[in-house]
C-alpha cells in the first residue's frame, strides 16, 4: 500500500506546526513576563511590610493588609521569605527568575542556612534556691536587670567573685 502525501497536506501540517512553535515561544514569553511581575510584587511586599505603610490606609496589620489584595497570607509570606533572602545574600535574584517560586521557596525551606533561627536562648536558664523571699521578689521582678547585673559582675569585678566564693566556702566549712 503505497501512501501518497499531497501539497494540501504538507501545507496543513506546516501550518500545525508554526501555529505550534508559536504558542510555545508566546507561553514562554508569557512565563518570562510573570516571574518579572512577581520580582516587583516581592520587593513591593517587603517595603511595604518593613516601613508598615500599609498602616497608613488604616490597616491594624500586615494581613489585614493583604486579604483586601486577595493573596494568601502564606503566599505573601513566601514571597517576604524570599525578598529578606535575596536581601541577607541566601539567594540571587537571578536564581529566583530562572528557576521560579516554588523552587526558591523549597531551596529555603532545606537550606540551614539560618533564615529560620531559633527564638530560643541556646544557653540554659539557671535554677538556684534564694535564701529570702525578699530578695527572690526582687530578682524576679527585675530579671531583666539580674541578668545584666550578674554579667556585668562577672566580666568586669571577678576579684569579688573570688572574694564571695572565698567567704561561702568558709561557711560551708
């Protein structure tokens, strides 16, 4: 069986095909625009977040902001994440255009990179009984300045460390 192809055909198939290539080349354009667009949305976001302009419409909040524009509070999230990345050099703007959203954001969420520091103090409080409750309604009400105090005392005045420890142990005997 012997097929034959005529003129009609070809041309038809041409037609396919650089209609094809075409919107292939326009999707890819498209593709190219929108990830500029969403550069500009990010650095947008992040200003407007870090000088809380958004209060000047009357906005309590960031997110009160934000649901009037109809982004998702973690899409806007995600979006500041990569913005204070960008800007502490984690990552390139570069790199976010080439390889899009979601990519940056799964390269964050696995870099340990310290964008995701810990709120916790890595030093362990102390626990230590006080002798009066006088002085424990003292300590526990200016904490803040105990820490400071005991600091303070032991970088700059170890000669009276040495001279309590001294004494404390002569009492313990």
């Amino acid at each position: 069986m012997d097929i034959v192809v005529n003129k009609r055909n070809l041309e038809v198939l041409n037609e396919s095909e650089e209609r094809y290539k075409n919107l292939k080349q326009r999707l890819k354009s498209s593709f190219q625009q929108e990830i500029y667009y969403k550069m500009e949305v990010i650095k947008i976001l992040k200003e407007i977040k870090d000088n809380e302009y958004y209060k000047l419409d009357g906005y309590r909040t960031f997110e009160d902001f934000i649901k009037d524009y109809h982004l998702a509070r973690s899409q806007a999230y995600d979006y500041l994440k990569i913005a204070n990345a960008i800007q502490e050099g984690i990552l390139e703007e570069a790199y976010v255009i080439e390889n899009g959203i979601s990519k940056a954001i799964a390269v964050l969420r696995e870099s340990p990179s310290g964008l995701k520091k810990s709120k916790q103090n890595p030093i362990k409080p102390l626990r230590f009984q006080l002798k009066t409750k006088e002085s424990y309604d003292f300590y526990k009400s200016n904490a803040k300045f105990t820490s400071f105090m005991m600091h303070e005392i032991f970088e700059n005045q170890k000669d009276l460390i040495n001279k309590l420890l001294k004494k404390y142990k002569q009492l313990k005997g």
